[in-house]
C-alpha cells in the first residue's frame, strides 16, 4: 500500500483517494518570467514521476499544473523589455514546454492560466466577503485571517510566530497583519480587470484556489509544491478555500525540499548547470533526472558540478550496458515473468510505495544492470531480456529514465575524442612499423604538449590524460 508524508499531519500516511481507482491532483506551476532552473525542475520531475507510478499502479490520475502568467515579477521584466506582459508570459510558457519536452516532463491534464480565471477569482473574492472572510479596503480586497480559527495548521505555525515576521506595508489598510491580498487595485501602467471594488488583479494565491476547485472540485486529493510554499502560499490557500467551501480542501499536501549550492557561494560555473537548457545540452535527460531522483523528495538536494559529473557517470555506465545488450540482440527477445522478475518488481513497488522512495527504485535500477552485464558476459540470454525489459519498459518509464538512447554533448564529444584519438594511434603505428621514428616521435612529442601522454606495450598503443576536462 502506497503511504506518502503528509505535510499537514506531518506523518507518513497510507494514501487512500476520495474516490476509488481515482487521484486528483494539482501541482503548482512556475511564474513565467525566465527560462527555467534546476530549482523550478525538481517539483516538475519528481510529481511528474509520482504520477506515472500513480498510473502504474492503475489508478486514472486527473493533474493540474499551473502557470502564474500575472505577477510583479513579469509585469516588471515586460517593462523592462519593453514588451506587453502577456506577451512576456506566452514567450517564457513556450520556453516551458521546450525544456519540460526535454526533460521528459509529461505535460498535466490541464495547464490553466491566471488570467484565464479572473471571473472565478472575482467570484470566490464575493461570495468570501458575503461569508464575512473577507473584506475591502481602499481598493483592495484582504483575507480575514482572524476569521478562520485554523490558520496555521498546514505550516504548523503559531499566531505570535507568524505575527513577528510579517512586515507591515504603510500604503495597505489591513484590518490584521497577516490578512493578505485577495485582490489588489491597479497601479498606474499595469494590467488591471474590472471588478466590483474598480479595476485591479488577483493576488497571488487566490489563482491556486481558483483553478485546483474549478478544475478538480472543491475536495481534491493531492496538492503538491516546493516546500518554500507551505508558508505563507498553501497555508493560505486552504484558508480560503475551507472557509468558503466548508469542506476540506486537499487531502494530502505532499511538498518537495529545496535545491543547495553544497554550502558555497553560487559560483559562475554552478550559475550556468543551474539553468535547466544548460545542463541539459550538456548532460543530457538522463543525468539530470538521476540527479534529481536519487535524492528522496523531502529532502534538500545539493547541486554542484561534481555531483552533476558524477550522476552524468553513473547514468553513462547504465546506458552503455544498455547499448551493448541492443547490439546483442536482446532487447528484440520477449520475456518470460519468472519468480525473479516479479521480485524485483515487488521490489520496485516497495520502494516507491514507501513514500515514494526513488534513491532506493534508482539503485534497484543499477542492481539490475550489474545483473545483465553478467548475464550477457555468461551468455544467459533469457536472464539479459529479463534485466533489459526491468529497466527499459518498467522501472525505466515509470521514472522517465533510460526509456530511450540518448547523449550528452559531453559524451558525444568525449567518444568523438576517442576515436580520433584512435585513428591518429593507427597511423603512428603504422609509422613505427616503417621505422619513421622522427614523425612517431613528433606526434608523441606535440600529443605531451597536450597532456595526453603514449606509453608503447606489447598489446598497442595506450594513451592517458594529465588532467581531464
Ligand atoms: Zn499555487
């Protein structure tokens, strides 16, 4: 049985849906102001993955991920570049969807915009003043969060704690300090909607609220994010929402940990891996999404260049076994399910179900591979499919890795080395076989220059770097 950690309860807990066979869940989408970054890629990959074992396990799975396509942070960008922010938001979704294809991001049921859903924003706000959660001010229109006794609970927080980190905005007349914006009215040169308190824009966490219930209803069972949004954006959602609704709004609140820059200052070279389009021409799908995966979804990930090499390392061994049991044949073989494939298929679900434990399916992926590459070196060719289909057609999909062959330019450029390097050894033994010592030795000589040194054996040819990369 599937048990995941619940934020709100803040326990591990077994994972019943609403309705059974069916899970709703909403996961919260980027603000479309630049191109994405590790950061934003964690919840994308990880609750992409969760979904595709939810539909492994065969539930039918509804998911909405938003995009927040009006904010200060795009209206300000699009003035700086001296463009129409809905003009800005289209450009940087359509980036979106470039790097989630290449990813390996499946896209959501539904994709809504905030600016889509601004007669529902308008609504929700109306029928929370009629409840007397809400109030207008000035223009604005705030929560009242003194009318909500459960304030706090999601993000296991007290009144005084939060009441001593919030700062008081002089131009806003809330009624409390931690009232927050609902709806917020127009400044000069920026987007505004008629509403009934004059023109304005939504604040920013009444969109959640709005699109998860117009889409999913207004219970639902998964709400999923970083865990830089439990306080205040989710914390206030479910107040909202609850207190118009009555009803409890998400059942499980699952939230991702943060990316680390391993303790250092963000250096150049962390800057560049950091944007996603970057680290993925450099190192390909597969790393990235190792990188990501093998690191528990609670959990802080650290991101340097090191530990990018070293998931780029790991994921090459795993593609060139994979490569060698293709070139052998094997992956055309059908497979008979034996008492070890359903093990390691338990196995699989084992860990996963475990709140959806990922390090622990990733090793189970390279325990697999070290059992096909003695399986092809003995020639066990049933024993070699069986491996191959674990990891290509079920381990693989469910956790968008090794689904398909694929390089980095790294790799690519690290075996276009090779078998340059291979041609130019052919030709200098070729030399040496017509004794024309003084071209051999000008080649060994200008290849030391480069730090690639030749050692002459019995068996050929050897080459080493001095220092690599
Ligand atoms: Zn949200």
């Amino acid at each position: 049985m599937l048990r995941v950690t619940n934020t709100y309860t803040g326990r591990k807990e077994p994972f019943e849906p609403l309705e059974d066979g069916k899970v709703k869940m909403y996961v919260c989408g980027p603000t479309v102001y630049g191109l994405m970054h590790l950061g934003n890629a964690r919840p994308a990959v990880v609750f992409d993955a969760f979904r595709r074992y939810l539909e492994y396990k065969g539930y039918k799975v509804t998911m909405v991920q938003n995009f927040t396509d009006i904010d200060d942070k795009i209206i300000n960008a699009a003035n700086a570049a001296g463009v129409d922010f809905k003009r800005y938001a289209d450009r940087f979704i359509a980036e979106y969807w470039i790097d989630a294809h290449l990813l390996g991001v499946r896209a959501a049921n539904f994709h809504p915009r905030t600016t889509d859903y601004v007669p529902e924003i308008i609504d929700i706000i109306q029928r929370l003043i009629a409840k007397g959660h809400a109030y207008e001010s000035g223009g604005d229109v705030y929560f009242d969060v003194r009318s909500f006794p459960k304030y706090g609970a999601l993000s296991h927080r007290k009144i005084d704690e939060m009441l001593s980190g919030v700062r008081v905005d002089p131009t806003e007349h809330k009624r409390f300090p931690l009232d927050f914006a609902l709806w917020k009215t127009a400044k000069p040169d920026e987007p505004s909607w008629e509403s009934p308190w004059g023109r304005g824009r939504p604040g920013w966490h009444i969109e959640c609220s709005a699109m998860s219930m117009s889409l999913l209803g207004e219970s639902f069972d998964i709400h999923a994010g970083g865990n830089d949004l439990v306080f205040p954006h989710h914390e206030n959602e479910k107040a909202q929402s609850e207190a118009l609704t009555g009803k409890p709004f998400a059942r499980y609140w699952m939230h991702n940990g943060m990316l680390r820059f391993s303790g250092e200052k963000m250096a150049k070279s962390v800057g560049n891996i950091f944007n996603v389009r970057e680290a993925l021409t450099r190192f390909g799908k597969d790393t990235i999404r190792l990188f990501l995966l093998s690191k528990h979804y609670t959990s802080p990930v650290d991101l340097s260049e090191e530990f990018l090499q070293e998931s780029s390392r790991a994921a090459r061994r795993v593609r060139d076994s994979l490569e060698r049991a293709r070139e052998l044949g094997v992956a055309e073989k059908f497979v008979k399910a034996d008492a070890w494939v359903h093990e390691m298929e338990s196995r699989f679900q084992e860990a996963l179900d475990d709140d959806f434990n990922t390090p622990m399916a990733v090793s189970l992926i390279f325990e697999l591979v070290s059992e096909l590459n003695s399986a092809l070196d003995k020639g066990d060719e049933e024993r070699a499919a069986q491996a191959y289909d674990l990891v290509v057609r079920e381990i693989g999909p469910v956790l968008g890795l090794f689904d398909l062959p694929e390089k980095s330019t790294e790799e690519a450029g690290e075996n276009l080395f090779s078998g340059v390097m291979e041609i130019l050894l052919d030709v200098r033994n070729k030399l040496r076989s017509e004794k024309r010592y003084e071209i051999t030795d000008r080649i060994r000589k200008r290849l030391e220059e480069m730090g690639i040194k030749l050692k002459d054996t019995p068996q050929g040819t050897k080459f080493t770097l001095d220092h690599h990369g």
